[in-house]
C-alpha cells in the first residue's frame, strides 16, 4: 500500500514537471510568432507606407492646398 502510493506520488510530480515544460515552450513559441509579426508589420509599412503618402499627396496638391 505505502508503495502504491509513493508510485502514485511520483507519477503525480511527473507529470507536474512536463506541464511546467510545456508551458515554457508555448511562451517561446507565442514571442517567435509576435517577433514574425512585427517584422512583416514594418515590412509592409515600409512599403506601402511611402505609396500611401505619395496618394495623400496627390490628393493635397489636386485639392490646391
């Protein structure tokens, strides 16, 4: 009985030890998923960006102002 329990115990802390693991990764894998965002983010920005300004441009000198 004392050790069914002592093996009870032990696959308990275990499994506590791989679900803290688990959650370490998960976390590095949400910050590489963010970082990928940011940097397509600025890339885009950086490229339509100066197209956007070049039509609100336009648009400023067509009005007269």
């Amino acid at each position: 009985m004392l050790q069914d329990l002592l093996l009870r115990t032990r696959e308990m802390v275990v499994r506590a030890l791989r679900h803290d693991d688990e959650d370490g990764q998960g976390m590095v894998e949400y910050a590489l998923i963010l970082v990928l965002i940011a940097v397509v983010v600025i890339v885009v920005l950086t490229t339509v960006g100066k197209q956007v300004n070049n039509v609100f441009s336009n648009i400023s000198h067509g009005l007269g102002t």
